[in-house]
C-alpha cells in the first residue's frame, strides 16, 4: 500500500492526481490522507516573497497538519505501516512531516517547484531566494526519492542540493483521465480557427509574447479569404492586465476569469488549438507544462516553444515555434488557419496521446519503488 499525502488540491494542481491513478493503473493500492491547504500556486509564492503574510500560511498549515496526524494515526491502527510515501505537488513542508511520521517508510517527494527558482522567475531577489533554496535543500534532504518532470530540473537539483541529486526520478507531468475522457472528434472545417489559452499569466508562460503575437495574427487572419482566428484567454495573474490592454482593439478574443477545474477539460476540447508557454526565462526553458500535455489529451493540436525538454518528450506532436518570438507564434497559428495543415496537425497530435496517460508517464516511478521493494 501506498499513502499519498499532504496538503494537496487536486483540483487545482492535478498532477498528484495523475499519479495517483498511475499508481493504481500499475496495480498498487494507494490511500489518499488529503487536507487541502485550499492556497493557489500564486498565493503561495505571493506569501513566500511577501514575509508578513508568513503568520497566515503558518496558522492553515498547523491546522491541516493536525487533521493529518490524526488521518494518519488512524490509518496506522487499521492498516500498518504503507510501503510508501508520496508527498504530493507543492510539498515543500509537507514532506517534513511526512519524514517525521514516517521515519521508516521510504518517501516520495513530487518536487516540480523549486522555491527559490519559482521566486526567481517572478522577480523576487537577494536574501529571499537564498532562503527559498535552503527550504527546497530541506525538502529534498527528508525525501528517499524526488520526482522531477524534466532532464532540466534534474539537473537543477544537483545544482541546488547535489547531495540528492541521486534521488531524482524524472516523470513527465501527464494529463489526468478526465482529459483523455473529454476529446471530442475534430470539428468540420466550417467556422473559424479555435484557439484557447489558459493559465496564471506569469512570465513563464510568456503571455506578453502570446498577445504580440494575437495582436499581429487575428487582423492578418480577418484579412485573408481564408479562415479567421478565435481566441478564447482563460486564466488570471500578474501579467494579465498588460496582455489585455495589448489586445484591447483586436477583434475575435474572449476573456474568462477562473473555471471550474471540473469544466475546463470539456471547454478546452470544444476548440481546435491549445497554446502552450512562449517565453524565454531560464524556467521557461526547463519545463514542459501542464497544459501542454492535457491540451494534447483533450485532442486538440498544441503550440507551444521550441524549448529543449518539450523537443524531446513531445516534439513530434506539438507544433513547436522559437521561444519569445511573436511573429513566428503568429505565422504558425496563421498556417493552421488552413484546412490540410490543420488536419496534418491533428494527426500528429492524435499519435501522441498515450504518451500523456497516467500509467505511462508514472512508469519511471513505479521502477524507483520496486528497486526498493515496494511491490504492488
């Protein structure tokens, strides 16, 4: 048996989920001791860069982690001890005690985060990040395995903890079932080209460099004979006001706020492209992202940079375009305005699919744990 464990939300940070139901796929049993921390990714970092927000943080986690001492207690007497633990996405402290209530079970870190990198990326400097990198030695240091996504992050856990950096196990994001669930066969070629963004509009996902790129392609589309472009823009965060005051005069873009997690898979499938992530930030180079594998899940064709990592896990399968180039992003969202590009596209998306199940991409964890004899 495994536990998964933590502070979790699988709504709104699905991977834990899809190992989850890799995990079972595999044959294992896995018990979730789950209180959600009820905290977005952007809220934490904002808390993590802003220290007077620290005593918030600090008052929810206790509380979460005093249901889980008592979720585990229980747990304990019905069933024993698990064969491991899995420490889900954003487990920095969670993995601490998880180390303290487990000090015999071989732990399972799911690090797609690095702190310090994360605070790195969104502007933070100086002492911070300095402390965030010792938070994310700490976290790696309580784990006998850590999942990475990448070769990049990999890497970058040799740099910031080489003492662990054997313990690093890359396992790709995946999509989780509902995504796969969702597809629906390619629309006709009537209408216009569908396209759909979402995400926390951050300098990761290089949103200034989609708008450029919308701004210059949705008049150049409306001009032609051919099909024009509709871009639905899901999604808030702190680049979001500069990419709406850029594309304020362009016709055919549709703005939402937040979706229901439950609802996203079905509305993303309902169009004919998913973008993915387009800057050039050292981050943005090392991470192929959610939306990347559950937009190919969802059986729409993806765009996304021509970044090393993306290259080699899905390259023949998305259509790749040099990172922070808006032209190049607007000439290929323009070239999939043509029928038999957009049907040689969706071809090349579909024989990717498997790639992004669950019980494929956990693979390389389910050898970590029978090399420590942890057997379904």
């Amino acid at each position: 048996m495994i536990v998964a464990f933590g502070t979790y939300d699988t709504g709104r940070h699905p991977r834990v989920g899809v190992l989850v139901d890799g995990l079972r796929a595999h044959g294992y049993t896995v018990t979730e001791l789950d209180r959600p921390l009820g905290l977005s990714t952007a809220e934490r970092v904002r808390m993590l860069r802003q220290p007077w927000r620290l005593p918030a943080l600090l008052v929810r986690l206790l509380r979460c982690w005093a249901l889980l001492v008592g979720d585990v207690a229980r747990h304990r007497r019905r069933h024993g001890a698990p064969g491991a633990v899995l420490v889900g996405y954003l487990g920095h402290f969670d993995v601490v005690l998880a180390r303290l209530l487990f000090p015999r079970t071989p732990v399972v870190l799911d690090h797609l985060v690095f702190a310090g990198d994360t605070a790195t990326d969104r502007g933070a400097r100086g002492l911070r990040v300095r402390l965030l990198r010792g938070l994310d030695r700490l976290a790696t240091a309580c784990a006998d395995v850590v999942l990475l996504d990448t070769d990049e992050h990999a890497a970058l856990l040799a740099d910031v903890a080489p003492a662990r950096a054997r313990r690093g196990v890359v396992v790709p994001v995946g999509a989780p079932r509902a995504w796969l669930d969702a597809a629906a066969p390619p629309r006709g070629h009537d209408g216009p080209l569908r396209v759909v963004f979402y995400g926390l509009f951050t300098p990761l996902q290089g949103t200034d460099v989609l708008a450029e790129a919308l701004a210059d392609a949705l008049p150049r589309a409306a001009s032609h004979a051919g099909r024009p472009i509709e871009v639905t823009m899901i999604g808030a965060g702190q680049d979001l006001p500069s990419a709406r005051a850029r594309l304020a005069d362009v016709p055919g873009v549709t703005w939402h706020g937040w979706v229901d997690p439950a609802a996203l898979p079905a509305l993303v499938a309902a169009h004919d492209v998913c973008l993915g992530i387009f800057s050039a930030t050292p981050k943005g180079l090392r991470v192929v992202p959610n939306k990347v594998f559950q937009g190919l899940a969802a059986g729409c064709v993806v765009v996304t940079s021509d970044t090393a990592p993306q290259r080699r896990l899905l390259g023949s399968h998305v259509e790749l375009v040099p990172p922070a180039e808006p032209r190049a992003l607007a000439d290929r969202l323009l070239a999939l305005a043509d029928d038999a590009a957009l049907a040689a596209a969706r071809e090349r998306a579909a024989a990717g699919r498997d790639l992004v199940r669950p019980d494929v991409v956990v693979t390389p964890l389910v050898d970590a744990l029978r090399t420590r004899r942890v057997t379904p």
